[in-house]
C-alpha cells in the first residue's frame, strides 16, 4: 500500500475572507416531508462532488478538498469508500481486504470536512448484494457514528448501489444496519439505496422503510443512459412521499464514459430539474480518470487549484452548476 500522507505538498490553501461552509450555515439537517431542510426547517439544496474509489484516486491531504470547498463552493463531498476490490479470485483493496487503511484514507477526508464546515457522506460503495457483508457494515457504520455521529456534518449512505438483489432484500438489509446506527447517533441523515444501482426508487416508493427520521431513498443515474426515465420516476416518488437524494450522478453513459462520448445537453435537463425541485445531488467524479465522468483530465493532478484547461468539459461544466 502506499503511504497515506503524502509530504511535500505544502501547507495547503488559505480560506477566502468571506468562506462560510455549508454546515456551519445551515447545522444539523433534517428531512421535512420529501423535503430536505437545515436545523431550522428551512428547504436546502446541497451540492458537491463524489471522488472516485479513493484507493485509487487519493486526495491530497490540506489541498484536493480545500480547493474544492475554497474554489468550487462544494457544500458537501462524498469520499467514495469501495468496500469489494475483488482480483485474481481474492479481495486485494477495499474495505473488506483492508478496512484500517481503507479507513484511514476515508477518516482523513472526514477529518476536513469537519475543519471546512463542510458536509460529508460516508459512502459504503458496494456494488452487490449488501447482504453479503452486512456484519461488517453494521461493525464499520456502528464505528463511524461512535466518532463523528455528534457532528451535524456526517451523512451516511449505507449501500452505494445495490446489484443483482430484490428491493425487499435491501430492506432487509436496511433494517439491521439503520438500527445499528440510531442507537449511537440518532438523528443524521442516512441515504439508502435502491435496488438495480440506485435506479428503482419506484419499487422503494411503493414500498418504503417505516419507523425511521431523516432517511432518504438514494436516485443515481448517467444522463447518456439513463436520461428518459429519470424525470418521470423522481416526480413519482416525490408525488408518494418518497425522499430521494442523488448522491451520484455523471454526464457519461453508464460506463463512466471510457468510450469518450459525454452528454452535456442531457445533464442540463436533469441538473435543472434536480434544481427545480431541490434535489440535492453529488457529481461522479472528482477524479483524473481517464473517462469522460471525471472531472479533472488524466495527467493533471489533483492537488489543486484547477484552471479551466486542467478540467474536462464536465468538469467545467459541473463547476459552473455548483457555483449557480
Ligand atoms: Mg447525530
């Protein structure tokens, strides 16, 4: 593994004169309805950006999230936290091979959102069936808010996008890992996720949790791929009562966009109508992947800051939409 501090970068950026961070505006947020809302009830939008798998793409530490809290006025950040890195018939990185540094790495972009006054959400990024690891989720969720579950900063998404598994057996999951939880913190927002990658709020909808607060249902979508039936779903579940937050969304196809092909005029559409109805959403990624989605383009690093001839045409574009 490599070493999880890297040295030599400096001190990092200096806060603007006027930076206020999200969190310290608005405090602890509750859901209202389908409404999320700040401490005093009042309507919130959050937006930010998800990194890619931190084991690959590493932030640097005092600079990549400052930059992008002092730069591009993110609200929130999603460390994007992959609890399976399965090769060559064997768990190699991700948090079920590797959970102390997986959890140092994911601790340490915690650590600076609580000293940006920004939010956070604690990404257990599986794709499979959460089932699989439930006892290691309730173990990794229960330490998590143990140590940050006072702040009003910390987010929890307990399953990034569920695969091959029924909504009723996310539910299930859902119902050891939610209890875990508030026993220890009571009161921060948890995000879950819905069946077939977080597309099926739908089925959600039909059939939600009951007997929890501030719990929303998690929307994800590609707007090159998933762009026809997204307006029509999310109203929907907003029409049933259903809470849902976009912790991931990117401008590709659902690849990421290895194929070169990004679709700007259909994230427009969707980013408007997630701004309409104030939907809070996160953007995949913030990274130098060598992909379309990613918002940096590969070879540049991301120390931080970015010009404009650093970022690709997402992530120009993105930017622009979280300054708005
Ligand atoms: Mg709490």
């Amino acid at each position: 593994m490599p070493p999880l501090v890297r040295e030599g970068f400096g001190p990092g950026p200096d806060a603007p004169g006027d930076y206020l961070g999200a969190a310290a505006e608005h405090g602890a947020l509750q859901v209202i309805g389908t409404q999320l809302c700040d401490e005093s009830g009042t309507p919130i939008q959050l937006k930010g950006v998800s990194t890619h798998g931190i084991q690959w793409f590493p932030t640097y530490p005092k600079h990549t999230v400052y930059h992008l809290a002092y730069d591009w006025g993110i609200d929130v950040i999603r460390p994007a936290m992959y609890v399976e890195d399965y090769k060559d018939d064997a768990y190699w990185a991700g948090y079920i091979a590797e959970p102390e540094y997986m959890t140092n790495k994911l601790t340490e972009i915690i650590d600076e959102a609580l000293d940006l006054d920004i939010y956070v959400l604690v990404d257990w990024h599986i794709h499979n069936n959460p089932n699989n690891f439930t006892t290691q989720a309730v173990r990794f969720f229960e330490d998590m808010a143990t140590q940050y579950g006072g702040y009003p900063n910390i987010m929890y998404e307990i399953c990034n996008e569920p695969e091959g598994v029924s909504w009723a057996d996310v539910k299930n999951y859902a119902n050891t890992v939610i209890p875990a939880i508030r026993a220890i913190d009571p009161d921060n927002l948890i995000i879950v996720g819905t069946q077939d990658w977080s597309q099926r709020i739908d089925l959600a909808a039909a059939d939600p949790l009951t007997g929890y607060t501030n719990i929303m249902y998690a929307l994800h979508f590609y707007a090159g791929e998933h762009f026809s039936w997204v307006q029509e779903r999310g109203n929907n579940a907003l029409s049933s009562g259903l809470p849902i937050f976009v912790s991931e969304w990117g401008g590709s196809d659902y690849s990421g966009g290895d194929n070169g092909l990004f679709f700007q005029n259909e994230s427009e559409i969707l980013v408007d109508w997630m701004n309409d109805n104030n939907i809070s959403w996160m953007n995949w990624s913030f990274s130098n992947k060598d992909e379309t989605s990613a918002a940096v383009k590969p070879g540049v690093r991301l120390l931080g800051p970015w010009a404009d001839q650093d970022l690709t045409q997402s992530g120009i574009m993105v930017k622009g939409m979280i300054k708005d």
